[in-house]
C-alpha cells in the first residue's frame, strides 16, 4: 500500500515531520494552557530570594530535597497543601528534583523559621537528631552573589515580563540605587538569627549566603501568595 | 536427533544443573513459594533459549529464499512481499477500535481528575477517622498525639518535646518561663484570636510586673500577688482564661493548644508559624492529651 511513499525520499521525510511533530505539540501545548500561569496573587522572587535560590542550587540540595508535593494524603499530610502548575510560574528553571533523601521542601516557608534554619544550616543534629543532612556552616561566610540575582531579575522582567517594578533595570546604577532594598531585606533575616558574624557581615553591607537562602527557603510555599492566606 | 540437539540438551541440562547447584549450596528454603517459583523460572528461561537457539540455528542452516518479490529495489538489493500474518493484522485493527472507545467512551478526554480523586480520597479518609476516633479514650488519643507531635512538632521541640536546649518551648519543664511572661507583659499580645481580644501591653510594671511573672512562671502555687488582679479580669481569678475567652495560663489544656496550632505564636523565645491547615479537631485534642502528659502529670 505505501510502496509509493517509500520510493519517494522527500514525501517520506514530509511524513515523518509530520509524526514526530505531532508528538511534540503534545508535549508543548500544554505548557501554553492555563493551568501554567501564575496562580492567583502569586508575587515574583524578591533579588535576595534568587540569590538564596542558586546558593540552594550551588549546594545542590535539589541532590536530597524535592519541590512538588503530589496530590496523594500521605503526602499532604506531611507536606501541606499539594502543588500547583501555577506556583511554579516565575522558577526559573523549577526546582522539582526528583529524590528525597530529605524531605519535601516546597512548603517549608509555612512551617519554619529563620531561627531554625539557621541551628538546622551550621549543625543539622542540633535540631533533627537523627539527621544525615551534612552541615553548611560555609554558608555563614560566604558572600552571596545579589549583583548575579539582580542582573537575573532584570533578565526575566524584559524577556519574560516577570511582572517587577519600575526600579528594578539594566545597568550599574540601577543596580546600586536598588541595594539598599536587598541590603533591609537581608537584614531582617539576620535580625532573626543569632550568629554574630552573619549580623556583622550584614551590616558592613555584604549578604552572607545562609541569609540569601534563609530568606529563599522562607519564601517557598503559600507564603509567596496572599491569596490563599487564612486570616 | 542430530548433534546440534545434543549438544543443546547438554548444554541445558547443565544450566539446570548450575541453578539447581546455587540454590543448594545457598541454602534457599524451597518451601517458600517465591523462592521455588524462581526457581522453577530460571529453570524455563534455561530451557527456552536454548529450545529458541537450536531452532534458529536449524532454520539458518537448511532454509533457502522464496516468495515473490517486491516491484522496487535499491541497488539491486530488492525485498520479498511479506504480508502481514492475519493474526497481527486483527490484534492490530483490534488495539484500534479499543482506541476510539477509550477516547469518546471509556475514559473520555479531560473525564478524569487526579484532583478529583484526591478529594474524594481524603473525604473518604477523613469520614472514617472521624467516626473511628470520635469517642476516643485517652490512651489513643496520647499515642496519636505522640505520632503527630513526633512528625510536626519535634523539629523544633525536641522528640522529647525539651525544646532542645532553650530553641523552643520546654513542655518538659512545663511551665512558661519567667521571661517570657515578662515579655507578654510588656508587649501584649493579639496573636492568638481569642474572643476576649487583644492583650493591651504594659498592663503591670516594674515590680508588680516581676511578681506577675514569678508568680505565673512558678505554677501559680502560693500566695497570688495583689498585681495579679489586672490578669484576672481577662484570664481568671485562676488564671484558666474564663472558659476560653482568654488563653489559659494555668494549664495546657485542649483549647489553649487549638489556638496556638491555628494562629502560630510569636514570644520571648522567637516564631512559631501557625500549622492550622495540618490538624483536625480530633488531632488537636489528642495533641494536648499528648503534651499534657510530657509534664509527667
């Protein structure tokens, strides 16, 4: 029946697009649909928060901790809520992982706190005692790269239309005038921890990376959006 | 038969012999269903491929070409007309009529919810905890507390729920620490959502604050000082919270916790985030039960 087709090289390679096109809008369209847009009063990454999320991918915790909770009761019941395409609008790429060696993170901002990131980041037995996480007591000291996260947040704005303000644009001295707003941020976090150098780093104007990521970790989760928050 | 087949029977027989071998010198217990149908497995896989092998290798060496062959050819390289066995051909036909039936029928497009099935799952799950655990009796109530506290609370509680160290409260130790009363006293408090309202701060000073404090922080033993009487307009002459219109003061009890889980707290010691969307009433209750009993009452 198809003898014709196979000694024609050009119409077969026409069926062939054909196939393998249709597979592939399979799979794209519906990243296009609506269940992929931001959910309701989802806000954008503050610049802190992306500096805190590529500490959390230069450490590579997405090795041991997922971001998707799966709408099953076993795992709403640990986790909280199970996620929504929408959540995951302005990730960059997302952070879903794939094994948990830890726990599921994507809701962590709802049920810790800055103090206990901190005991949990410089000596995770100190909080959980049967922990394997290894400590991150670099973290403390190493300086964040917040120029990196701004040049991302402008990145996205014009690309993408990540819906930022008006203060957030190209070039150096954008970046300088907007500092002084990462630099509040960041020390409210520090304000909350207890480790000294942390606070003495934060106010001579540098952004240790276990703030960034402190104010990251706090970020994920309903916290992001106000929609849904119970009064 | 031929020497091809005698040489594959002994090969066979010794790939039984090898796997019977393993399984001696192992030890398996052969009782064990699993372990003899493993067995037995390993057993046909040796058998089949040599049974598989031989007859290839037969066909290889006696089959010659025939059949028609097709009109085209490349470079002289032409292909026989193979029609399809009439079996396939219908299995084929067959895969696709189930095809359409799944689509418009079966299982129509967008027909079913992961969501859906979620809900229902957990309606289904809910109902039937709730009727099991409605007329719990304490000590079920004290293991499902621990099993909750252990999961949700010992992170920063500690597992013995000691507040590792000063990180959290101490249900241990029991009693809210002096500081932390004196921290209340002097910044109120409107966390909590009771009905009585927002605590105004600096409802006490200076001694009469550190008597409050010594007071409420030693179990609320002993003489009560005069002072105290600005805490029981709202919390009670007994500090019990007025049969909860304020938080109770005195004790841990049912509703002091509830309001705690669901509002999240916010004291002397640092931030607890509320968990109001993880706990049902009946697990709330067996949370106190459970953190009432770390006092060792």
């Amino acid at each position: 029946m198809f003898h014709w087709l196979e000694k024609n090289p050009f119409f077969f390679a026409v069926g062939v697009f054909l196939v393998i096109a249709f597979a592939g809008l399979v799979e794209i369209l519906p990243n296009f649909a609506e269940a992929s847009r931001p959910v309701a009063g989802l806000r954008p990454y503050t610049v802190l928060e992306l500096a805190g999320k590529e500490v959390y991918k230069k450490d590579n915790c997405i090795a041991c901790h997922s971001q998707l909770i799966r709408p099953f009761k076993a795992e709403t019941d640990r986790y909280g809520q199970y996620s929504l395409s929408g959540e995951y609008a302005y990730d960059r790429p997302f952070l879903w992982g794939s094994k948990r060696t830890g726990p599921d993170l994507h809701r962590v901002g709802n049920y810790r706190t800055t103090d206990w990131h901190e005991n949990h980041m410089w000596e995770p037995t100190s909080v959980v005692p049967g922990s394997i996480m290894p400590a991150y007591k670099h973290q403390f000291t190493n300086t964040a790269d917040i120029a990196t996260a701004y040049a991302e947040a402008v990145t996205v704005k014009n690309v993408f239309h990540v819906p930022y303000g008006d203060d957030i644009k190209a070039g150096e001295k954008a970046f300088d005038a907007y500092k002084p707003k990462i630099l509040a941020e960041a020390k409210k976090v520090a304000d909350q921890m207890k480790n000294k150098d942390v606070k003495d780093m934060v106010a001579a104007g540098k952004v240790p990376e276990v703030v960034a990521l402190i104010s990251y970790l706090n970020s994920l989760g309903r916290s992001r959006y106000e929609a849904n928050k119970v009064k | 038969m031929n020497a091809l087949m005698a040489k594959g029977l002994l090969f066979a027989a010794i790939l039984i012999g090898a796997t019977i071998y393993v399984v001696n010198s192992m030890h398996i217990d052969l009782s064990d269903p699993i372990n003899l149908i493993t067995m037995i497995g390993a057993i046909a896989i040796a058998v089949l491929t040599v049974g598989v092998s031989i007859k290839y290798i037969n066909q290889m060496k006696t089959d010659s070409a025939s059949g028609e062959l097709a009109e085209e050819n490349w470079d002289g390289i032409g292909e026989y007309k193979n029609e399809l066995p009439s079996g396939w051909a219908f299995s084929f036909l067959g895969t696709m009529i189930w095809a359409m039936w799944y689509w418009t029928m079966g299982y129509p497009v967008n027909a079913f919810s992961q969501i859906g099935q979620y809900n229902e799952e957990v309606k289904a799950y809910n109902a039937k905890f709730e009727a099991t655990n409605k007329n719990a009796d304490a000590a079920t109530l004290q293991q499902m507390g621990e099993s909750i506290f252990l999961v949700q609370c010992a992170p920063c509680h500690g597992t013995t729920g000691d507040g590792l160290s000063g990180k959290a409260h101490d249900f241990v130790d029991g009693r809210i620490s002096k500081k932390q009363v004196l921290a209340v006293i002097k910044n109120g408090s409107n966390q909590l959502g009771y009905q009585m309202g927002a605590m105004p701060p600096m409802m006490a000073q200076g001694k009469d604050a550190e008597d409050i404090a010594t007071y409420v922080a030693g179990g609320m033993k002993g003489k009560q000082p005069a002072a105290f009487a600005a805490c029981a307009s709202c919390h009670g002459a007994d500090g019990k919270g007025m049969n909860g219109m304020a938080a109770n003061i005195a004790d841990y009890d049912e509703n002091l916790i509830t309001h705690v889980v669901k509002h999240g707290k916010k004291g002397a010691i640092g931030t607890m985030p509320a968990f109001h969307d993880r706990m049902t009433p009946i697990q709330i209750k067996a949370l106190a039960t459970y953190i009432k009993s770390l006092r060792g009452e």
